[in-house]
C-alpha cells in the first residue's frame, strides 16, 4: 500500500509549536535524533546543537550568520518550508555549542519560593521557551528559593506599578555601582512605607507639602538608593510594604540590576611621616566616629535646589570618585570614597547646599573635617582642610564658606576631598551637581 503525502513519520511532521513544546522536555539531543531515524537530517552530537528563540525583527539569514551557521543547515535541521515565514517566539535549533548562550548577553536574577521557569518568565515579560534554553531545564521544574536564573540582560522586571493603597511606584531598573537612584511613590491616602535596598533600611520622605485634604489628594514620597562602589554586579532586591488599615502588611519585591562602574586604579606612595596614619587601630577607630554621624537620619530634606560645587570651576579633578587605591605598594583592597580637587592651601571651601553641621573637628586620617546633614539620610564631608570656619550645629546654606583647602590628616598634597554619604553608604557627589534628585 502506498503512503500518502502526509503520512510521513510523526517526527518528520512536528510543527514550530510541538518543537517548541518537545524541546525543553525531551532535550536537544533526543529530539534531533528522532528526528534523523525518520527523516534525511544531519545527526548532531549533544554538545552541537544549541536552541534560539526568534525576535522581533529578526530573519533566517541573520540568524544564520549570528551564529556562524549555514543558511541551509538551519533550514534543514528545523524542517523550515518557507524561509521566509518565521515568527516571534518560535523555537530555532541551531547547529552550534551552546550557541544561544554565547549570543545573548544574560544577567542572573532570583527565584522566588514557588517559581517555575513559566512565572520566572512572566515576571520578566520574557518567552519560556527562551529561558529553557539558556538555563537548561525545563518549564515546569520547580525552582528552589534563590536559585539563580538567567534571563536576557535587558529584561525588565514587569511587577506591577502599583498594590493596595499605593497608586504608582517610580523605581530603576538599573543601577551602576557608586551611583544613586531614587524611588518615588504616589499614594491615595498618607501610608507608612517599610523599605530597604538589599537589607538597608530607606526612609521615605515627602517630594512636597501634603495637601490639606489628603484623603482626595495623591501623597508622594521619595528615598535614594545609595550603591556601594564595590558591591558584586548584580540583581538586588527592593522591598516595598506597608500595614493596611484593617492591620495587615503587604509587601512587594522588585529586583534592580547593579552593573559594573567605569573606574580606574591608582598607587598612592605616603611620606614616612604619614604612613602610621594607615596603622589599622586608628583607621578603624576614626571611622567608628564618622559612622556614628552620617548614619543618622534627619526626618527632612534641608535643602531645595540643585547642589553647586564646593570649590571653584577653575580647580580641576586630581582623583576622581571610585577609583580602586594602593597605598604604598600594598593591594588595591580600597578605593577612593570622594571627589578630590586640587587646589592651592588657603582656597575657600563652599556648602553645595542647605545643611546643619554634623562634625568640625580635627581627625587624624581625615585632617581638619567638616561633614553637613543635608537631611533624609545625605551627609557630604569636606577633608584635610587648613582651617574650619563652622561650628557644630550651624546651619548653612549654599555658598557659605565653610573653611580653607589644607593637606592635613592622611594627605599628599594641598586639595579638597568631597565626599557625599547617603546611610552611610559612600557615592558619587557629582551626580548631585548633574541629575535633578529628591528635592530638586
């Protein structure tokens, strides 16, 4: 008896949606050797062949050449009988080591306890089908909490924008290290967030006045997310919760990716005279001080207007803000925790903003010091300086002259080290001077 045209074997016969299906189940392998016992295919060895899921936009010939395979090998190999209809979504093997992953850039996020590969994809509005392929399981199988996944590295997380009482979060997706963000929430009644920033602790504050009538009128609040210089790239989670009016707390996880900052390294060589300066017991016992002071959170934003610069334009950067530092021929264990501005001794140093003084005192590492509260949790501090014209507990504003450029303290040479702290953590002060934050 003669086989009809489509009675080829059921193999031969899979459409883009069954393999897309088999994949992940069956495993490459397997799946193309069905394949070849039914039909004239190439049999590929386990470690060739790879699995990609087709884009927006993307074409057979560019794929192909994405991959450094032939145009025909792809044909064949995924029994393509129009070229030129691929769709999005659809599952390509690809004659290729491990070549999905090789040609996608991914980042690693966190399953949560529950999470499938499926909710994993929802989460981060990505195809199943593309996450099998790059983490090698299959969709169903049960994630253990914390677990890293894989995603493509321009996946956004897609929780929703707002839950209960809140009507609107504003948060990064993506952060560098030593850099700052900022998270803004809108409500429709004045609610008590409980936040941290990969276990710190945030203080929400008010963008504005509250309106009178703050039961028909949207509360907005905000906090900074302060990164560490040197903290590993990464997702980091955001948690976000509040007790409703009937005594119940909810919450919600969002997770923000922290990538790689752009900073040099430098060797700093210390006069003999300095160098006990770096004896641990005193480093350790100074810091101590300064972390009592700048870990305090003032319940107010000081100041009302973008930050201006501490010194003036004419003297120029002489170490810039996270570079990675050795000290006299030692690791590059630390980094550069401010903005250092060489100028000559005796230049006057100016309060970028609003502040109460925190500190003025003389310290050992730090010289001559000055450190302003500008409110929410930001303290900038102004080092090795000659003289201090302030006093604990002034209140300052902008363009007020807070003391002299020296070189005292742990110091080579005549210049001002400006340094921002936002919950103790050290950031970037320049982006205060470049970026609109809180409550400018």
């Amino acid at each position: 008896m003669k086989k009809k045209p489509n009675d080829r074997p059921i193999f031969s016969r899979l459409t883009h949606g069954a393999i897309a299906l088999l994949l992940p189940l069956l495993g490459a392998s397997l799946l193309i050797t069905l394949f070849a016992l039914a039909s004239p295919l190439h049999l590929y060895a386990q470690e060739e062949i790879g699995a990609y899921t087709v884009q927006s936009g993307d074409t057979l010939a560019e794929i192909a050449e994405r991959f450094g395979v032939s145009l025909e090998q792809l044909i064949v190999l995924n029994q393509i009988e129009d070229r030129d209809l691929i769709a999005v979504g659809q599952v390509l093997l690809i004659p290729a080591a491990d070549s999905a992953l090789r040609a996608l850039p991914t980042k690693s996020v966190l399953a949560k306890p529950g999470d499938t590969l499926i909710d994993v994809a929802r989460r981060y509005t990505q195809e199943p089908q593309q996450l099998t392929a790059l983490n090698h399981l299959s969709m169903t199988a049960r994630l253990f909490p914390g677990q890293p996944i894989a995603v493509p590295l321009d996946a956004n997380i897609d929780e929703p924008l707002h839950f209960g009482a809140i009507d609107q979060i504003v948060a990064p997706n993506q952060l560098v290290q030593g850099r700052t963000g900022q998270v803004t929430i809108e409500s429709r009644r004045p609610v008590s967030i409980v936040a941290t920033w990969n276990g710190l602790p945030l203080t929400f504050l008010p963008a504005t006045p509250p309106a009178d009538d703050v039961a028909e009128n949207p509360q907005t609040v905000v906090t900074l997310l302060p990164v560490p210089a040197l903290i590993a790239p990464a997702a980091y989670t955001l948690t976000l919760g509040y007790t409703t009016t009937n005594g119940i707390f909810v919450r919600q996880d969002r997770q923000i990716q922290v990538v790689e900052g752009p900073y040099d390294s430098q060797e700093i060589i210390l006069p003999d005279e300095k160098g006990g300066l770096l004896a641990p017991e005193i480093v350790e016992e100074e810091l101590a001080r300064m972390t009592a002071v700048w870990s305090i959170v003032t319940p107010q934003w000081w100041w009302t207007a973008p930050f201006t610069r501490p010194i003036g334009t004419e003297y120029a950067t002489t170490s810039p803000f996270g570079t990675r530092r050795s000290y006299n021929g030692g690791p590059y264990s630390s980094y550069h925790a401010g903005q250092d501005f060489g100028a000559p001794e005796g230049v006057p140093i100016l309060a970028p903003a609003a502040g109460r003084v925190a500190l003025a005192a003389p310290l050992q590492v730090r010289g001559n010091a000055v450190l302003l509260d500008h409110g929410g949790g930001v303290f900038t501090g102004y080092w090795h300086m000659s003289e201090i014209f302030v006093a604990e507990g002034q209140e300052v504003n902008a363009g007020d002259v807070l003391g002299l450029v020296g070189t005292t303290g742990l110091s080579t040479g005549a210049h001002l080290h400006w340094e921002l702290r936002i919950y103790g953590i050290a950031v970037d002060p320049l982006q205060f001077l470049a970026e609109p934050l809180v409550a400018q």
